[in-house]
C-alpha cells in the first residue's frame, strides 16, 4: 500500500486497517525474526537428515528440541510438520516393491551400495539415533548411565513354556555328562 501511494503518511495508511503505527511496525519485526527462526530450523534438519535421511517429521523434532531450546526457538509439532511441508522436506512414503533372492537371473543386477556403510550405519543407530522403545533416548547414553527405562514392547512368548523347554534341556544336559563319566 506504501509503494502505491507515497505521498500519504504511514499513520494515515494505518489507520484505514485500524491499526496502529506501532502494530505494523512490530509485525514487521515479526515476520522479520520468523523467517529467521525458520531457516535456522530448517538448516538444523537438512544437518540432521544427512545421517538420517528417512526419519520422520516427529521423530526429528524431539532429536532437534534441545538444540531448539539451547537457541531458544520454539516450535510445535503441527508448525514443524507445517513447516517441513512448505518447503518439501516431509519423508515421502515407500511402497513395497517386488523383492526377488534368486540371484541367478537375466534381469540387471544393481551392485550393493551399502557395502562400506554398514560400520557407520551401527554406530549412527547405537550412538546417535533416538530410540522409542527406550523413551527417545540414545542406546549408549542409556547403557552408560545405567538409566531404568520403562518397557514398551511386549513379549511374545510364554515365560513358562521356556522354562519348561530349559530344564528338560537341562535334564538331557546332565543324563548325557553322567553317561559320558562312567
């Protein structure tokens, strides 16, 4: 409005708004200090995605919060989401495909590209990668401090029956080293 008609005086153009000079003026530092906020989270995900180039808009967030906190940025779950959308940066979901072990075929083979990574890729998940089932805390931090963590997930087998199937392998254990002595 200001670049249409210079020759009027900000307060005035405020005024048709119903606003004051000063609410446009902090609005403006608004946008200002958000569009900042903004990249320094965006330039903390493309950091962290470099690592972890598949991990998900919630999980990311709670892997950034402290470094949000320590730079006193703060920002929701549904404003990071938002966030990561408009700028395209939301892992796209990846659709089962056809998986094929007989290597033997006439179909092009791809060679495997994982072959000097697997030593990063354990230590990124051990020291680095939160974990769910442990809190979203790291396994070594976990294993270091001797923390208690609550159990999340659920055994599926039957603390009886693997009782049982122990001491008949117990039994047969001690029959075989007695018949084996005499």
């Amino acid at each position: 409005m200001r670049q249409e008609h210079p020759s009027y005086k900000m307060e005035a153009l405020c005024r048709l708004f119903g606003k004051s000079r000063q609410a446009y003026y902090e609005r403006l530092q608004y946008i200002a200090f958000r569009a900042m906020e903004e990249d320094v989270v965006l330039t903390l995900v493309r950091e962290v995605r470099k690592n972890f180039p598949r991990m998900g808009a919630k999980k990311l967030l709670i892997y950034l919060k402290p470094s949000f906190d320590t730079m006193g940025i703060s920002i929701g779950r549904d404003a990071f989401i938002e966030l990561l959308y408009r700028n395209f940066m939301l892992v796209r979901r990846v659709r089962n495909k056809r998986k094929t072990t007989f290597s033997s075929h006439w179909m092009h083979k791809y060679p495997n590209l994982i072959v000097g990574y697997t030593a990063k890729i354990i230590e990124l998940y051990n020291h680095r990668r939160p974990h769910q089932s442990i809190s979203y805390m790291v396994p070594e931090t976990v294993h270091q401090t001797g923390l208690k963590t609550e159990r999340k997930w659920k055994n599926y087998f039957h603390i009886s029956k693997n009782l049982e199937n122990m001491e008949k392998l117990s039994v047969i254990k001690n029959t075989t080293t007695l018949e084996q002595g005499s």
